[in-house]
C-alpha cells in the first residue's frame, strides 16, 4: 500500500487527525500528505496538510495543491474566487510523484467522498480510480453514522474502488449506547473492518503526546497495534 486516500462521510468528522495519525504510526518511514484542495484559509494560513506534519513528526511531507478562500466545496470555492479547479488528473499526478520518493502517500480529501473538486462533478472518487488506491473512510461515532457509512462504502463499491477499512474520528471519552454500539455494527455497516478509534481532542494533544499514542488507535494494516473491531 503505498497510496491511500482518505475519505468520509462528512465534514468535520476527523479526516485530518485521522490522518495524522496514521502518519505518526509510520514513524521511521517517509510518509507524504497531499491535500488536493484546502478551502476556507487565507494564504500563509496553516492548513491540513501543515497539521498533519505538526502532529506526525519531521518524517512527513506536506504538500497542498490549491487553496481558496471561502469555507466551501472545492468546486464551489474554486468558481467563486475566479480561480481554476483542482482536477482528478492533476491529484493523481501529484499522488503517483511523491509515491516515487515516499513510502506511503496520504491523499486527504474535502468532505465526503462525493464533494465535487469542478463543475463537471469530478469528485475525490475519481482520483482514487485513476490510482487504483484503496480509501480509508473516516466516520463520525453518533447516532445516524450507520447509514452515512452505508452509503460510502456502496458508492465505492458501485465505482469499483476497494474500502480498506473505517476510522472513527472521534470517539468520545465517555461513549453513549449508540456510540458502543455502532463500535460492533460500523463494520456490517461498511462491508469493511473497523481499523481504528482515535478519542475525542486528539487533535490538542501535544504533538510528542499524540505520536507516541497514534499506534494505539490504529489496527495493523494502519501501522498500529489496536485489534480490529
């Protein structure tokens, strides 16, 4: 696995933590994070990308391919600053370039899986077809996660692209009945393992603090050491 892409069911749900950690548990290897889009940030403004290294460690390369300026989708933003979109070629190109050179290449999406990068409706789905990579769904814990996972993983599967497994994004330090529940059921749900928990404000963590943790919310195929499920 040298390309993931790591998706969702939503916003706001821990993509980016989700991926740092996932980076951090890659210690000692060379780890790239690409964010095809960043919308919502003014240039010089640290975005997911920079996160991710803040968090992961010194090993990763953080690489942002446009960025504009109105907290919207991709599409929407980009035509609305004047400015041109980010295209699924072009995300794949620079995915297959830093794969060249890195061990494992994170490509951390906008939204779900569907937002739309133009106006031709290209989404983050095409990108991962045009790599042939995997997706990591990223999946909040509450009520209602169920069926937006559902969801995800059928428009994966009817594009032909492969789940490699869902993350909770943040999972509550005292989790409710649903909560606990959805632990047993997300993976039903998604036809795929759960390979992952990451708690709720992992993202405050000092970064020496969130590194030396990241493996334990991961399951193995992520470079943690959690068991699935």
């Amino acid at each position: 696995m040298n390309i993931l892409v790591v998706s969702g069911t939503g916003t706001e749900i821990g993509k980016t933590i989700v991926t740092a950690a996932v980076a951090a548990a890659c210690a000692g290897h060379r780890v790239a994070v690409l964010k095809p889009a960043q919308t919502g940030l003014e240039p010089g403004e640290p975005g997911d990308a920079a996160e991710v290294a803040r968090l992961a460690g010194s090993h990763v390369t953080a690489v942002e391919l446009a960025r504009f300026p109105e907290p919207l989708a991709p599409a929407t933003a980009a035509r609305r600053a004047g400015m041109a979109p980010v295209r699924p070629y072009e995300i794949a190109a620079a995915a297959e370039k830093l794969a060249t050179d890195h061990d494992l290449v994170l490509v951390e999406g906008a939204g779900g899986l569907l937002v739309r990068f133009d106006d031709d409706g290209a989404t983050l789905a095409d990108a991962a077809r045009l790599l042939a990579a995997p997706v990591l769904v990223v999946t909040p814990a509450a009520l209602g996660t169920l069926n937006s996972t559902a969801l995800t993983s059928e428009a994966l599967r009817a594009r032909g692209l492969d789940c490699l497994g869902v993350v909770v994004g943040s999972m509550p330090a005292e989790p409710g009945l649903a909560e606990r529940c959805n632990l047993a059921d997300l993976p039903v749900a998604a036809g795929a393992p759960l390979l992952g928990v990451v708690p709720a404000g992992a993202g405050s963590l000092a970064p020496a603090d969130f590194r030396a943790r990241s493996a334990s919310w991961l399951a193995k195929p992520l470079g943690g050491n959690r068991l699935p499920g």
